[in-house]
C-alpha cells in the first residue's frame, strides 16, 4: 500500500492546495512553510492523514478489480465470440472476488 496517497504532503495539499513547503522525512513536525503560506496545525495535518488513509483503505477493492479485470481489448474480443452474458459472468467473478464494502 502507497502512504503517497496520505503522506504529510497530500495532507496538507489536500487542506490548503497553494501551500507552499517543505516537508522532511514525511514528519508532520518538520515543515517548513515558504512564500507566506499560512502554517497547519500538525493535529490538523494528522486528522487529514487519517481521513485520507481511510478512503484510501476503502476503495482498495477498486484498485484489485482494476488489477485483474481483462483489457479492454480482450472484454470486446469475449463480447465478439461468447456473447454479453460470458462477459458479465467474467466481470462478476471479478466483483465477486473483490466486493465493494458495505
């Protein structure tokens, strides 16, 4: 799993997305803040870590199922030969595997 998706960076950009900043080590406590930038608080920093770490963990399915769906090359070659109801079963294995969560 990528943390770039809800590092301190994408934190902050996700707050203010004119920040401008330094950031070392992905250490929340370690920012430099430039060209005026107004600076976030490090519990601001971290809540919105939290938060995207979350709808990072939620959507993983989303990303399995893109893994392992066919191309869309072969989707329409197994549309061509076998008919749209042996795709949609294809498909549905796919989902099936990988179920969005409730």
């Amino acid at each position: 799993m990528s943390s770039a998706h809800y590092s301190v960076a994408a934190a902050i950009l996700e707050i203010n997305n004119n920040a401008v900043f330094v950031c070392y080590g992905d250490n929340p406590n370690s920012i430099e803040w430039l060209d005026g930038t107004t600076p976030i608080s490090v519990s601001d920093i971290v809540s919105k870590q939290a938060e995207l770490k979350t709808a990072y963990d939620n959507n993983d399915y989303q990303r399995s199922r893109a893994n392992e769906y066919p191309s869309m090359a072969d989707q329409l070659d197994d549309i061509y030969h076998n008919g749209v109801d042996e795709w949609k079963k294809t498909i549905k294995a796919v989902k099936d595997k990988y179920p969005k969560p409730s």
